[in-house]
C-alpha cells in the first residue's frame, strides 16, 4: 500500500514546473508533452483504483451487505471448522438453516425445528420497523398526520 502511495505520489510530480521570469516574477509553466498527459492518466487511474478497493473492503468490514431481502435473509453466526470450512446460521423467512460452507460448496447440514436463540431474543420474529415496506411508512404517516390536523 504504502509503495502504490509513493508510485502515485511520483507520478503526479511529472508534470515538470519551471520557474522563469527575468523581472524576479514566477510564473508557472506546466510541460503539456504525451509522457506528462499519460503519466496524470495513470495516476488519476491507479488512485481510483486504490480508493474503489479500499470502500469495497471498508463495505465489507461494516457488514452493509448483510441482511438482504429486506431483513428476510441474514447470517445469524458463524463458526470455523477448519482452514477453509465452516458452519454457518442462516435465517431465512421464518426458517433457520445450518449449512456447510467449504471452498467448493455449501451444503444443507440441518433445517432446525426450533429457532436457536440469539444475544437472549428468538431469533424467529424477522418483521420490525425497519423491514416494513416504503408505502406502509407512508400510509401511516398520512394517517397521522390526517389525524393530528382533525383533531380540535
């Protein structure tokens, strides 16, 4: 990382300055040569490259991808096996699911019966408010905003 910052760093000083002036001014002249123009493009390239990879793996350390489907499918835990396997619970809907998760494949290892409790609540109840649709939201403003301007 800290060499792909210096080789960007580099790059972007290609653009020679010069100062000149016979008065004692400075004035700036950038070098607008096919080298300078090509090395800004790989800059400017290779730093947009670095920042897409570094939100790709701060999204993924943040967990935004997690709770799909509006709250209907999530990962509830997972525990290593083994270098590359694990055993993962799944929630999906109203169902639990405890699958194998290897680098080749996933498979279904048992569908439970009874929903495995989570930090003390049952992890079987998936609606809340935050899973309720835009148009109930809205609905339900309306109302009460109908409501609130009835009353006396």
């Amino acid at each position: 990382m800290r060499l792909v910052l210096s080789f960007i760093s580099l790059l972007l000083t290609l653009p020679w300055v010069a100062i000149a002036g016979e008065t004692g001014e400075k004035t700036l002249a950038v070098s607008t040569g096919f080298g300078s123009m090509l090395g800004q493009m790989v800059a400017v390239l290779l730093l947009v490259i670095v920042l897409l990879m570094g939100l790709a793996w701060v999204l993924k350390r943040a967990g935004v991808n997690q709770g799909a489907l509006n709250g209907q499918l999530a990962v509830l835990g997972a525990v290593s096996v083994g270098q590359r396997e694990k055993v993962v619970l799944i929630q999906a809907g109203q169902e639990q699911l405890l699958v194998g998760v290897t680098a080749n494949e996933i498979s279904l290892l048992h569908l439970l019966s009874e929903p495995i409790v989570v930090d003390g609540h049952p992890v079987h109840k998936t609606t809340s408010a935050l899973s309720d649709s835009f148009a109930q939201k809205l609905n339900q403003a309306i109302t009460r905003r109908q409501a609130k301007d009835t009353a006396p």
